[in-house]
C-alpha cells in the first residue's frame, strides 16, 4: 500500500499486514479530521516507512503516550504511534493512493459519538476502543 499527504510533499508505503480497520469516533479524532470520525487502519509497523517528505512531518502529542503526524505544508495527518504499542502505526485510509485491501470492520468509542451522525450500517460497535480476545 502506498499513500501521501494532500500536497503529494509527504508520501509512504505499507508492506505490512492491516490489522484492523476501523471508523474511529473519539472526541481527538473528530477534532483532528473535522468530521464525525475518522477511517483509520491499524498496520504492522515493521512494514510503514516514509519514502518522502519526512522532514516535512510534525508530531503533535494528542493524549499522553500518542503522536499524531502531520504534513507541514498542508496539515494532512498521515500517521498516529503509540509508545505502548510499538508494533502498530494508525494511518488514515483517505491518504491512500488505493482503496485499502480490507474493508471497515467496525465502530470504535461510539459512546463520543456526534449525536448529529447516526451509524446506518451493520457492523459491530465497540462504546470504547476495541480490545482483541
């Protein structure tokens, strides 16, 4: 998989597996996509590399043990890392040049759910992240 920032300065590739693809409703999330929530895809992080453009990234620490990354030139938040979870990166399917290779599988912290945008599909809705069996 490969993706960019909306300018096209920063760009990656993902050689890893997905691990999860979910519709992400957090206050942060809302906030940082300007939407009712964000299409995020957990991956592998052994297989995420910036190819370009990576002096052009800025961190920003949302919560405690999380930094999001953004395009300085266009604000496109690329990438989120958790110092708890070393082995993932979160990347956000609308800065892919493909459709992903899997399709959404659920609603994660539908309990900060904007009262104004109903979910109208079938799949399962976690009130809080979703934690593996």
């Amino acid at each position: 998989m490969t993706g960019r920032c909306h300018c096209g300065a920063v760009r990656y590739e993902s050689t890893g597996n997905v691990v999860r693809f979910a519709y992400c409703h957090c206050d942060d999330c809302r906030k940082i996509s300007g939407s009712p929530f964000s299409s995020a895809l957990v991956l592998e992080a052994a297989g995420f590399k910036i190819t370009q453009g990576e002096d052009l990234l800025t961190g920003y620490v949302s919560s405690p043990g999380k930094t999001r990354s953004f395009c300085r030139q266009c604000g496109a938040h690329i990438c989120a890392r958790m110092v708890a979870r070393p082995e993932i990166v979160i990347i956000r399917a609308g800065t892919l040049d493909v459709p992903p290779p899997v399709s959404p599988q659920m609603h994660v912290w539908t309990k900060a759910r904007a009262p104004w945008c109903a979910i109208c599909d079938t799949l399962p809705q976690y009130e809080e992240g979703y934690i593996p069996k």
